[in-house]
C-alpha cells in the first residue's frame, strides 16, 4: 500500500507506509534492492500527475511491475505482451509522459552518516532521454531527497555523456561510469565458491618467490594476478585489471572464483586468514568478496579442490598437408591446422557468403519478446521486418553489407600440424628428450622444468629442414606480397575446447621482416607447446602429450593506432543478454590481454543500440564518436559471428574476438569460444 505525501507544490510524492520525505539515507535502505553489489530503489516521474513515486524495490525490481499495479491500474500481463510498445513509450518517445531512473548508493553508510555516501541517479543504457529533461528530472529528484546527501546524474550511455556536456557541472552534478567505476572496491569477474587455501602475497616479488610452491587447492591473492598462473582455486586482485586478459579468461574457463578488492589486504589483516583454509565466494548481487575461516579437508593423499576435468580431443591429422591461404580454411580444418586459423578461415567465408544462421540470436525468444528480429532491423537500418522467410533474407542481406564494408581478415596463410611433426622427428636429440619428458609424466616424477627448458633449447636451436624452409618461403612469396612486417601466432589443437582455453598458455610473435626471422619465429611456436606451463596444465587436464601438436599463423602484421578484445558477454552481469564487453588500448592488443596497463572498457548494446563508457583505464580521454561508432559496429558483428559459431540452437556461447580498429574497418585477428568451461 502506498501513501501520499504533499511537498512544495505542485509535486506529489509517492512513497510507502511510515518513510518521510526529504528522503534519507535510512530511508533509501529500506527501500533498497541490490543490483550489481549496490543499494538501489528505482524512481518514476509521472509528468502529467506531477507526481514522483520512490518504490519499494525489494518488491517492485521492474519499473513495469509496479507502473501496472500503482499507476496505469492494468494487469501487468496487458504491459508485458506489448512491452516494445511500453519500452518506446517511457525510454524513447520525445513527449513521454513518465521518466524512468535508478537511485544507487555508493560507499557504506556508517557512523558518519550521509558524508560517507553518495547517491548516482541514471536512466537505461537505451533511453534517449537528453539534456534539458536529463537536468528536469534530475531537479524533480533532489528536491526530494536529504540535502546533506550528495547527488550526481550519471549518465547511462555515450549519449547522454554529450548531451549534458553542455550544461554546468553546477547546474547539473554528474558522475560519469568510468568515475564511478574506479572508486568500486568490489568488482566480481567470475562468480562462484572454492574452499581452499589462502595464500597472500602483497607484491608481484613476492607471489614469484613463492610461486613454485603453489598447489591446486590454493587461493591467491596479489596486488594483480600474472599472466603465468598456475591451475589454482581461487584468485583475487588487490588492484583493478581487466576482465580480458588471458589470466581472467582462464579464471572463467577453469570456472574458478576471481574478484577485484580493493581493500583486501586490510581486511585480511583484520581476519588473520593468510595460510589458513577459508571458503571463498563470488557473488555479482553481493558488495564484496565472502572469505570465511574453514576446516582443512581430510582426504588420503595431496589436497587437490580445483575443478580439474578430463578433456577428450579429437584425433589430429599430423599427416602431409599443404601450406594453406587463411581464406581457404574452414572450421572442419582445425584438426591438421588448429583452432586458431581454422576459425579465421571460417570468418572469411562468412565475409565472402554470409551464413545462414548468423540471425540466430536475435531470433531466440526472450519472454515476453517472442524474438529480438525489430531491434536487428533497427540497428542493421531493415525498419519493421516481419517474420516470414523474405524479411528474414532482407536482414541477412543487411548483415551481410555491413559484414562486407567494415570486416576484414588480414592476409596470411597456415602451416599444417605434420611440418611440427616432421621438423621435430629430424632430429634425434628432439625425440630422446620428448622420450624422457614422456617418462616424467607418465611416473609423476622427474625434473619435469629442466626437461621442458632443454626440450624448448633444442628446437630452437635445430635448423628447419630445406624443404620445409623453401615451402615456408614459397608461402610468403605467394600469400604475402608487399607485406613489410608479418606476425607469427600459434594454432594448437589443444586450445579453445570444452575444458581447456589455454588463453595465454602459447606463443605469438611479431615484427619479422626477413625469411630467417620468419622461420626463427615458427620454430619459436613450435617450442611454446612444450612450455613446462603448457605441459603441467594439459596434463592436469588430462590432454597426452602426443595428442597435443602445434599449427601456424603467418600473417601481415596490422599497424593500427586502436586495438583490444571484445567478448560477446557482459562480464560483470551473467543474465545481460543486451551488452557486449570490449577492452581497449591504444597500444597493441597484447597489452589487453597480458594485462598490461589498463584499458578502456566499453560496453556495447547489441539491441536496442548505444554504448558506455565503464573505465578509462590508464587513458585520460575517451574515444571520439567515430571510434566509438566503429566499436557499435564490431558488437553487432560479433553478435552475428556468435550465432553463426555457436555449438547449438540457443545461441548462447560467448565468443571472444581479438580486434585492431583500421579507420572504420576492423581487422579480425582471432575468435574464440569465452570462458569454455572445465568438465564436470
């Protein structure tokens, strides 16, 4: 039941049972739901009654729910079979009759009261709701809340960052994402719960010392997790990082519980967890890392509680193969090629043909949406299509246009699994080595690093045979002609499969000019697959070492000034089916995904359009709006290339692409499934 309240008129304010208005912190957090780790209670503006209504969030959680029930007096099914309509009217329409927002607190209510939080009020990412009624609604908010309570606007998309630009900061306080994004101590990266034990290291000096006694059981925690880590149960960063780096993207695909807390050391000083065991828990919904003393577990033998799964690979073909152009690969190729180039090669097909089922997430029914076919059709500029086979050819037409101007694979070409093999059976040394590194896991025992580190010595070291040089040389005569510089990727067949990402685990190296440095670089892949790192973590997976083999990527290196990693998933809210997550740097995509730095990072809209800006990272501007218009651009195209890769009808598999941005063409330089989790 709702009471009415009168304040200066002529507004009316609309709050529950036995709260006052102004309203007060106390007040706001009785109200308060929780969403994304902080306090919210949404607000409606009723512009023709001139009434402002706080709701009750823990009860209302939809904006449409209460409007139904409190204001419109209809049953909440009439709104939802129509909620397009609803949506336009209150998010998009010039004229609208009600304004929409969110009230969320930030920082901890305590004993200093009031002066230790702030309030954020933003609408949706895809309200088109600009500046003069932005600055309205925002007035018609504070005259209601506790004046000792700061309030910002916080814009809630790219557009919304322009149109109140031009309005005083005084007129109009604003708090922009990326501002509010660096205070959070909290940042959940991967949610779940290990039991372990806790290690913490408050330098990187310090985690490398300790580093060789790391278990599986153990959960680390460092000012920022390395590239390098070991397969281990848990893992929190003391400092911000990006959700993409390849450390990150392993956490996802182990499917262990990875965080960002600020403030941990202190609360571990507090606690006196270090050493001992403790569940771990990472929550989205929550405000903070869960750590909490536990017993050790008592079982027979080494205490193993990571989610360490068997992984079955498919049988590689090592036997003679062409060098091949990228272009002819397709998907089917990854068993003499590896995944890398054979998913690149798949990409160039659907540049060239298209693909039939690339409209496949937008045509999977999102109650009460029976599609998302309408917001494609916006977004690709096909207005109002229906539902039968012609308007679902004029999408794909669309698609396939947008695909062609703006998407690119750089040229190149792919050294087949049997030219490792041959290369590594010339040499007699390579094969007594491979033996005795065979030995060592078969037993368990042996000084499994020394052999990895002679082995790697040995290929390095071994001279490409002629024949395979020359067809090397061919290659790149015929497949790269003008190219001054080329880069060197790995492309395994023990990567980016259900229950081993290997994200970061192999090698890739650029800037090679000449045929010598070509080769020196091939030969330099080759070794990364017998890394003691790669070896240990595909043994803990279950993968032989014969199973295992090593393509290559030879490829024009692209000389951009903007590149980074977009993943077709919203890392920090799993039920977010809208956005799309892109990490940018105006360096290389490496430093992206080695984790050096901080990126920018975006998020996407990929139905009903628009973008924001979450972190600046280490930049001190932003994008410009064709930068930003580009990276709109690549969303969608990743939504397309997720349906046209996913394993099965729903279309739900994330994918993760490595991008560089050219003027408004981008530069495909690799896809893969996000987060492929271990087997159960």
């Amino acid at each position: 039941m709702v009471s009415t309240a009168r304040n200066s008129p002529p507004s009316t304010v609309v709050i529950p049972d036995g709260l006052d208005v102004p309203l007060t912190v106390p007040g706001f957090m009785h109200l308060a739901g929780r969403l994304a780790g902080h306090p919210f209670v949404k607000v409606v503006v009723d512009r023709h009654e001139e009434t402002l209504h706080f709701i009750d969030s823990t009860a209302n959680p939809l904006h449409v729910r209460y409007m139904a029930e409190h204001i419109l007096d209809q049953p909440v099914d009439a709104l939802l079979k129509d909620i397009d309509t609803f949506n336009h009217d209150v998010y998009v329409r010039p004229d609208r009759r009600f304004c929409l927002g969110v009230l969320a607190l930030h920082g901890r209510p305590g004993n200093a009261g009031a002066e230790s939080v702030l309030l954020s009020l933003e609408t949706v990412e895809a309200d088109t709701m600009a500046g003069d009624l932005l600055l309205t609604f925002y007035r018609q908010v504070r005259d209601h809340i506790d004046p000792s309570v700061p309030l910002f606007l916080k814009p809630a998309n790219h557009a919304q960052e322009g149109s109140v630009a031009a309005i005083p900061p005084a007129e109009l306080p604003r708090l922009l994402a990326h501002e509010l994004f660096s205070r959070r101590a909290y940042v959940p990266l991967n949610a779940g719960t290990a039991h372990g034990r806790l290690r913490v290291f408050r330098s990187a000096a310090a985690y490398r010392a300790a580093a060789d006694t790391l278990r599986a059981h153990d959960i680390v925690v460092v000012p920022r997790v390395p590239d390098d880590i070991p397969r281990l149960s848990g893992l929190i960063n003391a400092e911000h990082t990006t959700p993409l780096s390849h450390t990150n993207v392993l956490a996802t695909g182990w499917g262990i519980p990875n965080a960002i807390q600020t403030d941990v050391f202190d609360r571990l000083d507090a606690a006196g967890l270090d050493g001992r065991w403790v569940t771990y828990e990472v929550a989205t919904s929550a405000g903070a890392v869960r750590l909490e003393a536990a017993e050790r577990p008592v079982v027979p033998g080494p205490v193993r509680t990571a989610p360490v799964g068997r992984v079955v690979l498919e049988r590689a073909d090592t036997g003679p193969a062409p060098i091949v152009e990228l272009s002819r690969l397709r998907r089917n190729d990854h068993l003499r090629y590896g995944t890398k180039a054979a998913n690149l090669g798949e990409v160039c097909r659907v540049i060239d043909n298209g693909s039939r089922r690339w409209l496949g997430f937008y045509q999977v029914p999102r109650p009460p949406r029976a599609d998302l076919l309408g917001y494609l059709g916006r977004l690709l500029g096909v207005p109002d299509p229906g539902r039968g086979p012609a308007d679902e050819a004029a999408l794909s037409a669309a698609a396939r246009r947008l695909v062609l101007e703006h998407l690119r694979v750089p040229r190149g070409f792919a050294l087949p699994f049997g030219l490792q093999r041959r290369f590594l059976d010339s040499s007699s040394a390579i094969g007594r080595t491979l033996g005795a590194l065979k030995q060592a896991l078969e037993l368990g025992t042996g000084p499994l690093d020394e052999i990895c580190a002679e082995l790697q010595g040995l290929i390095l070291l071994t001279p490409v045979p002629d024949d395979i040089r020359a067809r090397i040389d061919q290659a790149v005569a015929a497949h790269l002609p003008g190219s001054g510089r080329v880069v060197v990727r790995s492309s395994s067949n023990a990567e980016d499969v259900e229950g081993f990402s290997a994200a970061g685990v192999y090698e890739s190296f650029g800037c090679a000019r000449t045929g010598d440095a070509i080769a020196d670089r091939v030969r330099a892949v080759w070794a990364s697959l017998l890394s003691a790192r790669a070896v240990r973590l595909r043994d803990e997976a279950g993968l032989r070492l014969e199973d295992c083999h090593m393509g290559v990527i030879v490829q024009e290196e692209v000389a951009v000034p903007l590149g980074g990693v977009l993943v077709t998933h919203n890392p920090f809210d799993g039920a977010d089916f809208r956005n799309v997550y892109a990490n940018i740097s105006a360096g290389s995509v490496a430093d992206v995904v080695d984790g050096v730095g901080a990126p920018l990072q975006h998020l996407y809209n990929t139905v009903e359009g628009g973008g924001r800006t979450v972190s600046l990272g280490s930049a001190t501007t932003d994008l410009d709006t064709a930068a930003k218009r580009a990276l709109s651009r690549l969303a969608l195209i990743g939504r397309l290339l997720q349906s046209h890769f996913s394993p099965d009808g729903r279309y739900a598999s994330p994918f993760d692409i490595e991008w560089a941005l050219n003027g408004d063409r981008i530069e495909m330089l690799q896809i893969r499934p996000y987060g492929v989790r271990a087997a159960a």
